[in-house]
C-alpha cells in the first residue's frame, strides 16, 4: 500500500508526500488489537496509540495531526454523502483499494475472513438484486 501511495502522489504531484507515506506505513497498525478488544482500529483509543507510536520514533510532531486524521478517515467510504476530503485521504484511500484488488487482494480477503470467522456464505440469504433506475 505504501508504494502506491507514494506512486500516485508522485504522478499526480499532489498533496505531502510525508503526510501520504507516513500513513501508508501506520493505518492499519492497530488492525491486531482491534481483533483482540472489537474496538475500531481507526478510532479514538487507536488514534491515541497510534500517537504514541509515532512520538516514539520520532515522527515530525506537526505533521502528525494530519497523519492521525487521515487515518481516522481512511476506511470511511461514504459513497452516498461524500465529504470534503483532504487530497492526503483521497490517495491514501485509492492506494488502499488498488492494494485490495487483485489476485492478492481477493487471497487477502479470503485470509482475513478466515483469521476472523467471516462466513463466506450464509444459507438462506437473500442474493436477489434489484437495480434501481432514477428516471430524471
């Protein structure tokens, strides 16, 4: 993820490239212990060790408030009601996707699910689709 990251923003010559690749490295850092407590890997209590993960390795302290914001945001997909988003969140997001796509990305699913009692399939769902068209 962190090489797309950086790709993208070296491409489209946009945003804070330490901003975008810091994140990259930290945004799923807290994915175990969200596993063990069922607590948000992007939420308050992860924000605030994620905080002192990068005080301890010496992070540039004004850039992380941004950082942290970023991760706050970077697994909030609102499709329906888009907010304004930093262009630091956008490729972060973009990377994220493109690093979940894929051969790899649909074994990872698969791994995840697995790790985390996901069922694949589940008898008697209700797989009947309707596409919905706006007449304008």
């Amino acid at each position: 993820m962190f090489k797309n990251a950086v790709l993208i923003q070296a491409e489209e010559n946009v945003g804070d490239r330490y901003i975008i690749g810091m994140e990259a490295l930290v945004h799923d850092v807290c994915r175990p212990w969200e596993k063990e407590t069922g607590k948000l890997h992007f939420g308050e209590e992860a924000l605030a060790r994620i905080r002192l993960l990068l005080d301890e390795v010496t992070v540039n302290s004004v850039s992380i408030p941004a950082i942290l914001e970023v991760v706050r945001f970077h697994d909030v997909y609102d499709w329906d009601k888009p907010q304004e988003k930093s262009i630091e969140l956008q490729i972060v997001q973009d990377a994220d996707r493109l690093d979940a796509i894929g051969a790899l990305g649909i074994a990872r699913t698969f791994a995840f699910g697995g790790a985390n009692g996901l069922v694949m399939y589940e008898p008697g769902e209700n797989l009947n689709f309707e596409a919905v068209f706006v007449e304008d």
